[in-house]
C-alpha cells in the first residue's frame, strides 16, 4: 500500500468562486451601463435625424412662399418656453386667395405643431439673414428626455451631447429648461 504524501487540490474553495463572481457581476453591471447609454445616443441620433428632416421641410414651404420670406414672414424670434401645446392654424381671410402673409402664417403654425409633436419639447428660432437676404437660419430645439444628473436634466444635456448651438436671443438656459439646439442654414 503506498501513501500519498502530496495531495493534490481537487476543486475550488469557496472564496475562489466568491472572486469569480464579483468579477462576473463588475462585468455584467458595466455590460448593462453600455447598453442603456447606447438606447440613450440611439433616441438623441433619431431626434437629430428629426430635427434635421423638419428644418428642410421649413425650407420647402419657405421656398414655396417667395414673397412671404422676403417679407420676413416667416422668422420665429420669441424665446424658447418648451411647451407642448398645439398651436391654432389660421385660415385665409378669403379661402380662394390667400395673401403671402397668411400663407406663412399657416406654414409657421403647422410646423410648429409637428415640431412639438415629433420632437419633445420641441421649439426652433428661425432668422432671415440680413448680409445674404436669400438665406435663413434655423435653430430646431427640443429637450432631451431621461438626461437626468442628480435630478439636474441641464447638466448633462449641455455638457455631455456635444454643447449646446443656441443663439443667445432665443432665451434658453434657464435653471429648468436647457434645450437641445441643432442649427441649418437654408438657401432659396
């Protein structure tokens, strides 16, 4: 009969597995973190992607009033509230012929309602360019939903998705209220 004098280990212990665990949920839990910020910058890709389609649809209306953009009908200068309320369209003092003036009345106004149908929060501040008198600048502006830092939705929407394009005549950046900006040139 021979002894074994060098016993060999067979298995783990215990704390071997307690180390392999905490490392497999640091993995997993980091893993969850990559997959909630990659749905976060996916939903700030599409409201891009939305804002972009929107001003050139502005464009579109703006280049089938001529005479109501060189009136400078359809500038939208009033400071961003973030409001979510549709706006009433108006109609033509006479439904046959419409002045260029009520045209982009209307335009503005159903424009305004699809911005803040598709996009949350969604306002834009829009200029006719005075040094080239046949171009316009359109900042689309929305709010960024669930950036919430410590309870602050500024912090994070301004410092981390790449600064904030607002014109400083648009009133943003209040303590509650920091929208997202995207700016586009257009040309007739």
């Amino acid at each position: 009969m021979r002894l074994n004098l060098y016993h060999s280990q067979q298995g783990s212990s215990l704390l071997e597995v307690l180390i392999t665990m905490l490392i497999m949920s640091f993995g997993l839990l980091a893993l969850s973190g990559l997959t909630a910020s990659s749905l976060q910058y996916s939903k700030m890709a599409q409201f891009q992607t939305i804002g972009s389609q929107l001003a050139i649809e502005y464009g579109d209306r703006m280049r089938g009033n001529v005479a109501g953009f060189q009136a400078s009908n359809y500038n939208q200068i009033a400071a961003y509230t973030g409001a979510s309320s549709a706006v009433d369209v108006p109609v033509c003092g006479t439904p046959a012929k419409c002045t260029p003036a009520e045209v982009a009345s209307i335009d503005i106004a159903e424009w305004t309602n699809a911005l803040r149908r598709r996009l949350p929060g969604g306002g834009a501040y829009v200029l006719r360019d005075v040094v080239s008198p046949l171009s316009v600048d359109i900042w689309v502006m929305w709010v960024e939903p669930n950036l919430a830092v410590n309870g602050s939705s500024d912090t994070l929407s301004v410092a981390a998705t790449g600064g904030n394009q607002c014109p400083a005549a648009a009133g943003t950046g209040t303590a509650s209220l920091v929208p997202r900006c995207m700016y586009f040139r257009v040309s007739l």
